[in-house]
C-alpha cells in the first residue's frame, strides 16, 4: 500500500525555504552550484537529490 506524500505534511519551514532557494537559483547558477549550496546549508544529500534531480518528487506543502 503506497501512502501519499501529502499525508505527511511538511513540519521544517526552514529546510523548505533552503530548498525554494536553491529552485530559484538553479536556472541562473547551475545544478552543480545549487548542489553545493543545499550541502553547505546541511540539507539532507537525499532531500537535495530529490528537489534537484526529480522535481516531481518534491513535497509542495
């Protein structure tokens, strides 16, 4: 039984703010610059991985 990511709000405003950094960053600096900015704000190597490589994955709540 697969369970919804929306059933798992998201509860770490600052992570998510990182990351909508990095999102409005990535088309002016680069994935690879956007990368090492989410690894040098300690955002976890596989919420990075997600929000720069499979965007559809990323939780929008």
């Amino acid at each position: 039984m697969h369970i919804s990511r929306a059933a798992h709000p998201r509860t770490d405003h600052h992570t998510r703010d990182i990351v909508d950094q990095a999102i409005a960053a990535l088309p002016k600096v680069g994935l690879r610059r956007a990368a090492e900015f989410l690894a040098a704000m300690n955002v976890a190597p596989d919420v990075a991985v997600r929000t720069l490589c499979y965007p559809h994955r990323r939780r929008t709540s």
